[in-house]
C-alpha cells in the first residue's frame, strides 16, 4: 500500500469530449463535407482570422520560407531528423514480408504495404511543436507512404517558418498553413482543393482530438492521446532536484498534464517536493506547470521496488522514467508504458525532441493494450494464400466441407466439396443435373 506524500486533487476528466466540443466538430466536418473548399475558408476566418488566396504552399513559398529559418535552427532541425530517420528505419526493417509452404503445395505469404496517402496535422498555437513534423511526416516517408499531406495552423496570423521548414525537410508531399477541424476534415474528406488521405496522423488540443475520433472509420487514425503524462521510479540514489526538474518538464506540456514519483525513499519524496515549490515560481511555462502540480502532481511512497514497478504498471503512464542504481530491471518487471527512460543520463525531453523514438504515445491507461506512433502504423500487412498442388486442394476440401457444415455455413461447405470433387474425380452429389454430377 502506497503513503502519499502528495496527492492528485483534479481529474483528467473523460476519455471522450465534452458535449459542446463534439457537437462544434460535428457541425464542422458537415460543413466541409456539404460545403468543401468554401467552408474550410469559413472556419479558418472565424478560428484564425485566416483567409490567403491558398491554404496549399507552392514549392516557390516554401524556399523562401525555408531560407528565412536561421541557419543553426535549421541544422538542429536535419540533426534530429537524421535520429528520427534512422530509428524509423531500424524499425522499417524489423518487418518482413515471407512466403512459407506450410505443406506440400499450400504457399501462405504475407506483406508490409504502406498506406497511399496520409494526413499529418502539426499544432500551432502557443507552442509549435515542430518534432511532430518529424514524428508523423517522415516517420510515414520511411514506411513508404506515397502522399503525405501536412497541415499547420499560422501563430497569430504569420507563418510558423521553423514548423513549415521542419515539414518539408521531412518529406511532406504537401504543405498547408491551415488549422484546426476544418484542416482535420478537409484531409480526411477531401475538398475541390485537397485530396483525401487514408490515415490521420498527430496532436492536437481537444476539438482536433474528437476531429479524429468523429473521423475514424471513414479514415484510420494514430491514437487519441493527451493530456502529456509522466511518471519517474526512483529510489534512494536518484538526485531529487533532476526528479523535481524533469517532473516539472512534463507538466508545463498543459494544466492537466500528470506527473507522478513512484519513489521507496520517503526522504527523497520530501526534498523533491521541497525543489518543485522553489523552482516552479520562477518557470516562464509556471501558467501551466503550476496548475499541473497543484492539481495532478503527486509523490507516492512504497516498500520495495517490485512494489514501484507494480504500482507504475497500474498507472501506466506515457512517460516512464527510471532513476534506480539498476534502471535496466524495469525492462523485465515492467510492461505498462508508452515509452521507458532508462538512467539520469535519459530524460523525458530528449524523447519529446530530439533521441530519434517516436513521441506520439498512448495516455489515459490505453499503455496496457498499444504502443505509441511507429512505422508500423503507416503499414498495412496484409497476407495472401496459393494452393499450387491438386491433392491438398482436395484434402482441404474435405476439411472445409466438413468444417463449414459444423457452423452450418452450406455455400462455404460447397466451395470446399467442388475442390475435392473435381481434384478427386468424384461425383458432387447436391451438384444441379443440368450441371453435372462430376466437377
């Protein structure tokens, strides 16, 4: 049983959004899908005070665009991109396509194909969060996908130009400064304007989360993840001002971002709590990193680190941070997380920014069941089936016949009874006269 040091007084609240924000998506995505191109205009206007001739970047805009970005900004930018790449094409090539013959002439294949076209939705706002350019649109070109499309909504009426050039040098086919449920819609809908995609992909605030969610079916979708959500296992030789720090660098992501100590060490929950009340005053993000300590942060104390690493497998957090003297035994006792950083020297941030994993990740428990953003989810394995040898068509025949009519399913059955009839040279007994009694 865990002593709480410091408790959670708020709720993330539901999984699902509230009424008024569904009902403003609903009404957003039939207006794009009545109305296209001149609703989007509509919306972007009332959201964003935003009208330009074209939502779409021509090749010629986005140069000079690129070219404004400082040079330094720029090189960060194809640093970290090269990471992404690199980690996205270990995964790529961890998946393979294989034909096997599972039995004398029965050949079973299977195959990775990439998803045509995507949609990628990079967040403007308060906080342009250029590394979901790289996490979506290039982690989509390593798996292959043909078509990306990617939207970004302008900051206060100027174009994001880090954000637009973090998304061409990822390889976004197509560059839109647009924003929000109309840019989620267009691109899963269409307009006269924009192609649809087959996939949606990114963060966003809430009504582009219930965007995706009100969208998904008619198009796939990533995950629906938010708020941020960290947890750190500690025990006795974790320095309690790097615990204090990075708790505060995940909290300051919203108001509502949890951030949680699982530690064995009383006295370290003490003195970690003591340094986030002097060092969150002073945070230029304390906005939103206060009201997430307040209400979400917490400091639970245990036993023992078995009992750390269940508890942390209960909560299964986004984030899972492990400051032990042998962080790497929460690999074998743990299974619950988004993402694990193992050691001092691994924090949250460099996952968020710059390592090269991806950090679009499940939140809300949705850790027991998914893993986050990955090549993976760009692809389709599909399989496929050839039966080359007449005898074991008829044996399987046989064996679906008989199979089927178990589930009385007679038109599968009869599917089976013609194999085995034809490749046996026997008669098909319920087989029409005009037809035939032999296949």
């Amino acid at each position: 049983m865990a002593r709480v040091l410091k408790e959670a007084t708020g709720t993330t609240g539901p999984t699902t959004a509230d009424a008024a924000v569904s009902n403003a998506v609903a009404d957003v995505i039939e207006a794009v899908r009545r109305r296209g191109d001149a609703a989007v205009r509509e919306f972007s206007e009332k959201f964003d005070k935003w009208s330009p001739e074209e939502f779409r970047l021509t090749d010629g805009k986005i140069e000079k665009i690129v070219a404004s970005v400082p040079e330094q900004v720029l090189a960060d930018i194809q640093t970290v991109q090269e990471n992404v790449r690199t980690f996205a094409q270990h995964q790529r090539d961890s998946l393979r396509d294989f034909e096997v013959e599972t039995q004398h002439g029965v050949f079973l294949g299977q195959k990775n194909i990439p998803i045509q076209a995507v949609g990628a939705y990079i967040p403007g706002g308060r906080y342009p969060l250029l590394a979901s350019a790289h996490m979506t649109v290039l982690t989509a070109k390593v798996a292959g996908v043909e078509t990306v499309r990617a939207c970004t909504p302008p900051i206060r009426g100027e174009v994001p130009a880090a954000t637009v050039a973090a998304m061409h040098l990822a390889g976004a086919d197509e560059i839109y400064l647009l924003g929000g449920i109309q840019a989620v819609a267009a691109m899963a809908i269409g307009t006269q304007s924009m192609g649809r995609v087959d996939f949606l992909t990114g963060p966003g605030n809430a009504y582009v989360a219930e965007a995706k969610r009100q969208l998904f079916g008619e198009v796939g979708i990533d995950l629906l993840a938010g708020p941020t959500e960290v947890l750190i296992v500690a025990d006795d030789s974790a320095d309690p001002f790097v615990v204090a720090v990075d708790l505060l660098s995940q909290a300051e992501h919203g108001p509502d971002s949890p951030a949680v100590l699982v530690t064995t060490s009383e006295e370290l929950g003490h003195e970690v709590i003591a340094h986030i009340e002097a060092v969150l005053p002073g945070m230029p993000t304390v906005d939103f990193a206060g009201p997430a300590w307040r209400d979400h942060g917490q400091v639970l104390v245990v036993d023992t680190l078995d009992e750390a690493f269940a508890l942390a497998d209960e909560i299964a957090s986004e984030h899972v941070q492990i400051l032990t003297r042998e962080p790497r035994e929460a690999l074998v006792k743990m299974r619950n997380y988004g993402a694990l950083f193992l050691g001092e020297g691994t924090c949250v941030s460099y996952g968020d920014k710059v390592i090269g994993t991806n950090h679009t990740l499940p939140t809300r428990k949705s850790a027991r069941y998914t893993g986050g953003l990955w090549v993976g989810k760009f692809l389709k394995t599909v399989t496929y089936q050839e039966v080359r040898d007449t005898d074991a068509s008829a044996v399987l025949g046989e064996l679906c016949g008989r199979a089927s009519r178990a589930e009385s399913f007679e038109g599968h059955a009869r599917s089976g009874d013609i194999r085995a009839a034809k490749y046996r040279g026997k008669q098909v007994p319920w087989a029409p006269a005009e037809v035939g009694t032999s296949a």
